[in-house]
C-alpha cells in the first residue's frame, strides 16, 4: 500500500473525499428526519378530521362496554350508531343510549374509522327517533333511564323531534288507558338510554 503525506494532492482528495462523504451523510440523516417529522405531522393532521361518529361507525359490529358513571356501564354489541346516540344490542334486548351522558367507550377499534361518505348518506341524519319510532310502532315495553339515576317503565306513547312521551304502566300490562298510572313527557337531554324490555 501506497502512503501519501496529508500535504501532497492525493492525501488532501482523501480529506475532501471523507468531508462530502460525512456531510453527505448528516444530510441524508437530516432528510430522513425531516421525513418523519413531516409523517408525523401529516398522522396527527389526519387524527384530527377523525370524529368519535366515525370512530363508532368503524366499530360497528363489536362489542363495546360504555361508562355511564363511577360502577355504571353498560356492555353489548355495537348495532348502528349517528350523531349523539348509540344502538347496543345485549342478548335479544336493544338500549339506545345518548352519548353526552356517556363518559367513556372500551372496545372501539383504534385503527378503524368510517366516514359519511363510506356510510352513505343517510347515515349522518338519521337521528335517534328512528330508533325511538321503531320501539313505538312495536308497542314494546321500555325502560328509559334519567340522568338523575331513576329508571321509569312503560311504553313509548309518542316521539317527538327531542322528547319522547312515556305511558307508566305495570310490566306486563297491555297499555290501555284504565293501566295507565301517568303519561310522562321527557325531553331528550334527561334521558341517559331507552332500553327495549
């Protein structure tokens, strides 16, 4: 092997040639950092368009577990979901509850989000009166549970835009009106789930 001295032409390309070759290198690490960071950047941008709707309706079809309060859930199979409510179905009963008196969900699927447009259109409009209209068309018995921790039985007399109007009668009763204890009229902001009995 062949030795230069530092000052002759071949020593001095040998210095240059480790230079460039070390910048070239802190520039590719420099790239490869900016890559990421701009990954990252572009993750969390795309995280924020994502709405718990979206999150629940790319769950669909699983089994989740609601927190309604300290020792309160409420578990069962994500059948549909819109904006404020949430249909479970446990066994063969069906809970419609209200999302703003929900404090945590368990079992959504973290890398899973729909979108309107995958669900289609009617999906972000449908409300929770369909749902509401569907248990009163089967004059099936409810139990409907308030924020305060009280739960009333009875049958759906009526659905409004954002009430809903309970006739209170025995389980097991048909609801005629001499069964008929009261008719309550509740609006939806009281109402944590309407539970088909």
């Amino acid at each position: 092997m062949t030795e230069h001295r530092a000052d002759s032409p071949f020593g001095r390309d040998q210095r240059w040639s480790r230079l460039f070759n070390d910048l070239e290198g802190q520039l590719a690490a420099a790239q490869e950092a900016a890559d990421a960071a701009e990954a990252a950047d572009r993750v969390r941008a795309e995280v924020l368009q994502i709405r718990l709707i979206d999150r629940l309706w790319g769950s669909i079809g699983r089994s989740i577990r609601l927190r309604l309060g300290p020792g309160d859930t409420l578990a069962g199979r994500l059948v549909t979901a819109g904006e404020g409510w949430v249909l479970l179905e446990e066994g063969d009963r069906e809970t419609l509850v209200f999302l703003p008196r929900v404090q945590a969900i368990d079992g959504l699927d973290p890398r899973t989000a729909a979108s309107a447009e995958v669900m289609g259109p009617l999906a972000a409009r449908v409300g929770p009166g369909h749902t509401l209209r569907r248990m009163l068309r089967d004059r099936a018995p409810v139990g409907v549970r308030l924020d305060d921790g009280t739960i009333l039985t009875g049958t759906l007399d009526r659905v409004g835009r954002d009430f809903i109007d309970l006739a209170q009668h025995d389980p097991g009763d048909v609801p005629r009106a001499r069964a008929i204890r009261s008719l309550l009229t509740i609006p939806w902001p009281s109402i944590v789930w309407v539970r088909r009995l």
